[in-house]
C-alpha cells in the first residue's frame, strides 16, 4: 500500500475515471472515529450547456482498516473541472466511489450545489447508518439564501 502521489510532483488527472486514490493503513485502527473532508470550491461542468458548476462537499468517514490519502483525494476531485456530470452523479459518484474502494465502516457524502437555472441542487448519500458511539457532527452547511 505505497502511496502513489505522497511525496511526489502529480498532476491532475484527465478525468475522475482516471484519477488513481491512495490509501494508507488507519494508524488508529480498531478506534472508532470520524473523518470530515470538506471541499468549499468544488467544480464540474453541466453536462448539457458545458458551463461550471460549483459546489461545497461535505465528507465524512468512519474508517477501518484503511483511510483515504489527502493529496490523491484532492487530486480525485480537481480531476472533475473538465468533467460533465450531473450534480447527482457527481455527489453520489463520489461517495460510492470511496465507499467501495476504501471500505470505510461508514461514509455519508453532502454535496450542496450552487443555484443552476436559479435552483440550487444538494445531494445526499450515506453507505447506511453511522456506527454506534461515534460522535457524528452535524454538517451545518446553510441553504443557498441568495442576497435575501
């Protein structure tokens, strides 16, 4: 489980598919613990028109055996500017992604999407219920107000 990008010149992959995670032995294996990720600036592209779209994404984790790498992880969603997908797809894409590969014990993805057409989109997914004795926080992500 050598981390590829860790300590390493990477560049940002073409695309998510390409885009390869790291993942590195939990040091605290056996703990139970939350981890929060959070991505104020997230971009894609809306896959009718071509324009950005923009979002901030919450993730959390309970890890087991494994934890995700930070700079592979940031790697992974830089890799989604050039990318066009749906907000749904994106978000849950995301989620499903890191679910499988890293088998974490739990893992739940908010992605809070800013207005398209007028209409701001969020997206939710969890893997299923959080572990008992965890401290989960709140994500505390406001709605989208506008100027209002």
């Amino acid at each position: 489980m050598t981390p590829k990008h860790l300590g390493q010149s990477s560049g940002l992959p073409a695309s998510p598919e390409q885009a390869e995670l790291d993942y590195v032995p939990n040091p605290r294996e056996g703990s139970r613990y939350c981890v929060r990720f959070t991505v104020p600036e997230f971009t894609s592209l809306c896959p009718v028109t071509g324009q950005p779209d923009f979002a901030h994404l919450v993730l959390d984790y309970v890890p087991d055996a494994t934890i995700v790498e930070s700079k592979s992880l940031k790697l992974f969603l830089g890799s989604f500017r050039n990318h066009a997908a749906f907000h749904e797809d994106c978000t849950v894409g995301i989620g499903e992604r890191l679910f499988a590969e890293m088998k974490p014990l739990w893992l739940r993805i908010g992605g809070y999407w800013y207005p398209r057409g007028g209409i701001p989109i969020d997206v939710f997914w969890q893997s299923g219920e959080p572990p008992a004795g965890v401290w989960i926080p709140s994500q505390d992500v406001p709605g989208y107000r506008g100027r209002g």
